[in-house]
C-alpha cells in the first residue's frame, strides 16, 4: 500500500499541482520501490516467504501498472488529478486504518502486543503535521484522510495506554494450560 499510496500522492501533487505534496511523496516512493526490490530480491533468491507469493506478485504488477495509468490519467486535466486525488485519499486512509484489524485481538488478549508503536507513533506526527498543511492549503484530500490518520493513530496510541505490550492473560493461560497437559 505504501509504493501505491506515495505514488498517487506524488502523481496529485505535481499534476493538481500542490507542491507540498510531492517532496514527502516522492521520498515515500523511492524508499518504498527499494523495499519492494529487496523484498522480491530475496524472495526470487529462495528465501522462505509464506506471504510473498503469486497473489502479492499480481499485486505489485498491478500497483505499477495503476501507477502509470494514473499517471497519464492526471496529466489529461485539473479534474483527473483531483480524481487521482480522491483515489489518494482512498488508499490513504486503508493503510492508515491497517493495524485496527488487530484491534479485536488486542481487546480480547488485553495486551497491545501486536500493535506496532513506532508505526503508530509515526502516523499520529505524521497526520497531525499533514493535517496542518490540508488545513493551510484548504485541501480535502490532505485534510480529510490526514485528519482520520490522525484519529486512527490516536486511538492506537490509547489502545498501547490502556493494554501495554507484554505477556497477554490469555497467552499465559494457553502456556499454563499446555504445561499442565505435559504432566499427564
């Protein structure tokens, strides 16, 4: 999510044009294409990747050539890129939404384990600042899917509050128990 969201965001940025958009943008996108080239590097080399595989193959192919198509789809007018804005926005807001799908987990174990706290101290700076620059320009897509990162990452942030990482009750009950039964 991460190549396809910086490369919308860039693509928005030059094509609207908003300037404030591309310099992070562009960044985001050339870390995230060597991530994705080191990833498949290592995976085409054998390396034991359960998740890298033919469907997340389809996908990167998929993000690339969208990419392009986009590309040249904002390029055509000022609507398109608002357009390419919008899907932006879209994307956006999925993967700042992405470490919630833990969130029943963590509320049953009762333990913020597997939220990651660099990640969503990161997106709670990161869509507070955004936030800022969507309200300065007067911009929707900024401010709308920033302001919900915001939300998000605060809501993460209070999750590791309540339950901090550590050893689960419920782990510890599973561990017990499987103790228990060796004795048998």
């Amino acid at each position: 999510l991460m190549f396809f969201n910086c490369a919308l965001w860039t693509i928005w940025g030059v094509c609207l044009p908003m300037p404030p958009a591309v310099p992070g943008n562009l960044l985001g996108l050339v870390a995230s294409s060597f991530y994705l080239l080191f990833c498949w590097s290592h995976v085409l080399r054998g390396a034991a990747a359960p998740t890298w595989n033919r469907l997340t193959a389809l996908a990167t192919a998929v993000a690339v050539l969208l990419n392009f198509s986009m590309t040249g789809y904002a390029m055509a007018s000022t609507q398109a890129a608002e357009n390419v804005g919008r899907l932006a926005m879209l994307i956006c807001i999925c993967m700042f939404a992405a470490p919630l799908s833990t969130l029943g987990q963590v509320l049953k174990e009762k333990s913020s384990e597997l939220l990651p706290p660099a990640q969503c101290t990161m997106q709670f700076c990161n869509c507070l600042l955004w936030t800022v620059v969507g309200v300065n320009q007067k911009s929707m897509p900024i401010l709308v899917c920033n302001a919900l990162g915001l939300v998000l990452g605060a809501v993460q942030l209070g999750l590791m509050a309540v339950f901090p990482s550590g050893k689960s009750e419920q782990l510890e009950a599973k561990k017990h128990d499987a103790k228990m039964s060796d004795f048998k």
